[in-house]
C-alpha cells in the first residue's frame, strides 16, 4: 500500500530508495559502457538525464520529510553534509594523484584553483572546472546550493494550496527550460556549460521535486494517483529511445523534468508490483549504496584500468569489453556498498551526534515539536 505520513517520524518511501540504484547505474553506463546496438545505445546516450531525476527526487524526499513541520535549520545542514560529504571527500582523495599526474607541473595554479573548488563543493560555479577532478561530482556543487536554500524555499512553497503547488511545478517547469532555450539560441560552449553546470539553472527542478512532495503529504488518506506509474514509464522509456537524434542534450532534461516528477510521485503512491519490486530488499541496499555509485564511479574505473590495463590505459580512459565492463559493476557496487556500510553510515552518525547536546530537550520546549538528525535522513539516504 501507498506510504502516508503517520504520528512521529514519516515512513520511508522504500521504493525511491530503490529506484536510486538504476538511476545511478543509467550514469555508469552513459559515461562507460561499451559499444551497443541503436536502440538501447539511444537509451544509453540519455544518461545524463539521470542527473536531473537525483535533483528532483531530493526535492521530493526532502518535501515530504520536512513539510509542514518546524526543523531546525543548523541540524538540517550538518544532516545534510553529513550525508554527501564523507563518500564525497573519499573521491575526491581517490582522484587527487591522477589529476595531481595531469595538471601539478603543466598548470600549478589550474590544480589548486580545481582542488579548492571541488573540495568546497563550488566546483559548478565555475563550468570550466566542473568536471575536472571528478566529473560526476559537478552534481554535488547544485545539491549543496539547494540544501543551503532549502529552509528558505519550503516555508514560502508550504504557503500554497495543492492547486497553487500543482501551478508551482508548471512554473518550476518553465523555469527550467528557459536556460536551455536561451543558450541553444545563443550558441557557443561557454552559454552551454553555464547551462549545464551552475547550480542556479538547476534550482527549477528541485523546487519542482519539493513541491511535488508537498503535494503527496498533503493527499488525503486512502487517494491515489498510481494510475500515472505505468504511462509514465512508457513515456519516459519513448523520450529516452527517441529524443536523441530530435532533442538537442541540453534540452532534454528540462523536457523530463515534469515526466520525472509524476514518476516519484506515482511511484510514492503505488503499491503495485513495479513498486514492491523496487522496494525488495536486496535493490533497497543498492539503493542505499546508489550514492557511492554515482560519486565513485570515475575513481572506481581509473584504479580498475591500472589494475587491469596498466597505467597508460588508466591515463587514456581506455575503452572496454562487456566482460571487462560487467566486472568494473561488480567491483564498483562492492566498493560502493563496503563504502556506505563502513564509512558512510558511521561517518554520518558520528558528524550528527555532534548536533545532539543535553540542552536539546529545552530547545524542543522552547520551539515545540521538530524533526530530528534521524528523521530527517531516514528518507533520503
């Protein structure tokens, strides 16, 4: 059956957590798959669209996790870091000798302004250097400017009616296209980075993905919406076989946005078996190792290329075989769910702990009920 919120702590969407995992593993594939036939190659070359869907559904998570409840905003972000940034910082101390090999003596100065910008999680505010040290983490630098606005955002979106959040979606949508529209008929690569990595021209969907959840802590008990689940994913699954010969790339994600957003909200509503299965147990530990995935996944192949083909494969990010491929997944999820089992997971508990102080009990009497570190990340891991 559908989740509802209940008294206390909400109940996590399982099946979101699952659904993390093909995102992810859709990432991995746009950036290292081997060559495919046409069909699932378009699929493949959609990717990146991954991306967007990890934004709304933090928006979504977030919304219904923390809507119409006072939180404390100084506990909010230390969850927050305390959930991206140890796996972050794991990657980012993986990357440093090969960026260090290709960039301490030719570009002094372009290593250390690379490393203090990715360290800082600002690497997005600059295009130039967004993918430098380690591509996927690009993302992190927007999740970060979202989390930082978030105590902002929700009070006023809390404001409307699920009629006036239903508007809020088609304008976030709208939002979202403009950048796109605006480099397309621009050109030139630097509109088009800006596009692609400044958190700012991706604040849209998230604001979409909080609204959405508003609007499903907001359904009446018993209501559904699951009806959606299954022609959306037939409509996701067309975008993504057909759009890339149509769709420039840095249209389509905008495009999807609002066909993401019906997804994890349908998905939040369906207790149908797409929804059972996502929410199994062995894929809802995936899901939970899916963010090591995503953010260890260049590391991951530069180490498994100077294992496996020697130094100059790992320098030229040689090409692989499927049966080379299939054991870079296999080592990649491994790694990833040692990495959320022993440094994520306690990393996280002990950088919270610091927030919780014997004088929490009459912070709580002074502002009444709020979330706490746990239960605001039970949902979003």
């Amino acid at each position: 059956m559908a989740l509802r919120p209940g008294p206390g702590q909400r109940p996590a969407i399982r099946q979101l957590t699952g659904i993390r995992w093909f995102a992810a593993l859709h990432v991995v594939f746009f950036h290292y798959a081997p060559a495919m036939p046409w069909l699932p190659r378009q699929i493949k070359e959609n990717g990146y669209m991954a991306v967007g869907l990890f934004f709304i559904l933090s928006g979504f998570v977030l919304g219904y996790n923390y809507g119409d409840r006072r939180f404390d905003k100084g506990r909010f972000w230390l969850a927050r870091f305390a959930r991206i940034y140890p796996a972050y910082l794991l990657a980012f101390a993986l990357m440093g000798p090969a960026i260090a090999t290709r960039l301490w003596h030719a570009h002094p100065m372009r290593f250390a302004a690379t490393g203090l910008a990715a360290g800082g999680l600002m690497q997005g505010w600059l295009p130039s250097l967004a993918t430098v040290w380690n591509g996927p983490g690009w993302s992190l630098s927007s999740e970060a400017f979202f989390y930082l606005l978030f105590p902002v955002a929700l009070p006023w979106l809390s404001r409307f009616s699920r009629r006036g959040l239903r508007l809020a979606c088609v304008g976030a949508w709208i939002a979202a296209l403009v950048p796109p529209l605006v480099a397309l008929a621009a050109g030139g690569n630097r509109a088009a980075e800006a596009v692609r990595y400044m958190p700012v021209f991706h604040l849209a969907e998230f604001v979409m993905g909080v609204a959405a959840g508003l609007i499903f802590l907001r359904a009446p008990a018993g209501w559904r919406e699951s009806r959606w689940l299954m022609p959306v994913c037939a409509a996701l699954a067309v975008f993504a076989a057909f759009s890339p010969p149509y769709v420039p790339g840095d249209l389509r994600g905008a495009l999807a946005a609002p066909l993401f957003a019906l997804l994890v909200y349908s998905l939040s509503a369906s207790g149908g078996a797409f929804s059972r299965f996502l929410a199994w147990r062995p894929l809802y530990m995936l899901g939970d190792a899916s963010y090591a995935v995503y953010i260890l996944q260049s590391p991951a192949m530069a180490y498994f290329l100077l294992a496996t083909q020697g130094m100059q494969a790992a320098g030229a990010r040689a090409a692989l075989g499927w049966t080379q491929f299939a054991l870079y997944v296999g080592c990649l999820t491994a790694a990833s769910l040692a990495c959320f089992t022993y440094l994520e997971t306690p990393a996280r508990r002990w950088i919270t702990s610091l927030y919780e102080r014997p004088s929490r009990s009459g912070a709580a009497a002074r502002f009444g009920p709020r979330t706490t570190l746990a239960s605001g990340l039970q949902c979003e891991r």
